[in-house]
C-alpha cells in the first residue's frame, strides 16, 4: 500500500546547511528547490540577485506549497550577509564542476554548519561567489554532457550532506 503525506513515519530534522542560490532564475527550478529544502530539512534559502516571483503559477505549482514553509531571505547583493555566516561557523562549499572540485560521493564534513552555494542555469556559480567558497564538490556524470539541472544536482547534492550529516 502506497503511503501519504499522513501515514509516512519520516523523522522530522533541521540540518545546519543554508542553500545560497546565485541569481537562479527559473520559476520551476525555484519551486522545485523550495521542495528539495523542504524533503532534506535545510535551514533556510538566500536568494543573491535575481528576486524569485513567489507569484508565479508555476514556481507555486512545482513548490507544492513548500514556499510558504521554508524559510528564506532575498539580497540583491549577498556579500554582507555571507560574511556574517562565514563568521558564524558556516564553511560555504559549491555545487559546481572546478579545477580543484572534488565528487560529491566524497564530501566529508568539515564544519557543523554548511553554507551550499548553487548557481545560475546557464552560467553556474558567478566567480564573484566561487572565490569566497573554501571547497566545490561535482556531480560525478557518465555521459557526454557536462552539466546537470541545478534543481536535480541540490537533490544529488543535499542527499550526500545529510547522509554524512546524520552519521
């Protein structure tokens, strides 16, 4: 018998990890990482650039109402509020294919408090944000393309960090 959102037994957890979203634009990638924040306990969302349109049917539609639950902030510019993390015991790392990144399977847990930065669709992390990041983990891929949606790669990504977060 196939279980609903009544009858799952899930635990309920909030992990330390604050996703950092680089002027991610696409109103179905935005719902569908409201939904992701929701599904893995994130803290919260900051949206950097781009402004979300919480209005949009299809933001709301992809969301399933996890827009109204999650936390998050807007900043046209991010950089004060990445500090204040960075003070307070976030260790920001990227969801971004570098020279120096390392396989997600591989991430190891450093700080008790991550900050996880993911880029916009076409042009990934902007390297005004990639410079203040002290790691980058990748998407392992197997095919001929280089890249992956930005919401299907947080999925990836925020799986492996809560596993290691609950071990």
């Amino acid at each position: 018998m196939q279980l609903t959102h009544d009858t799952t037994n899930f635990e309920n957890i909030q992990f330390p990890v604050i996703l950092l979203l680089d002027n991610i634009t696409s109103e179905a990638n935005i719902g569908s990482i409201f939904r992701l924040a929701d599904a893995f306990g994130v803290e919260k969302l900051i949206f950097h650039g781009t402004v979300p349109n919480l209005n949009s049917n299809r933001l709301k539609r992809t969301a399933r109402n996890t827009h109204t639950t999650v936390d998050f902030e807007v900043y046209e510019d991010a950089t004060q509020v990445i500090r204040d993390l960075k003070s307070n015991g976030y260790r920001m790392t990227a969801v971004e294919i570098t020279s120096e990144s390392r396989p997600i399977s591989e991430f190891k847990l450093v700080a008790e408090k991550i900050l996880l930065v993911a880029g916009n669709e076409r042009h990934g992390v902007s390297e005004e944000i990639l410079n203040n990041c002290e790691s980058a983990y990748h998407i392992e891929m197997f095919g001929k393309n280089s890249s992956m949606n930005v919401a299907q790669s947080l999925g990836i990504a925020l799986y492996e960090i809560t596993k290691v977060l609950r071990s």
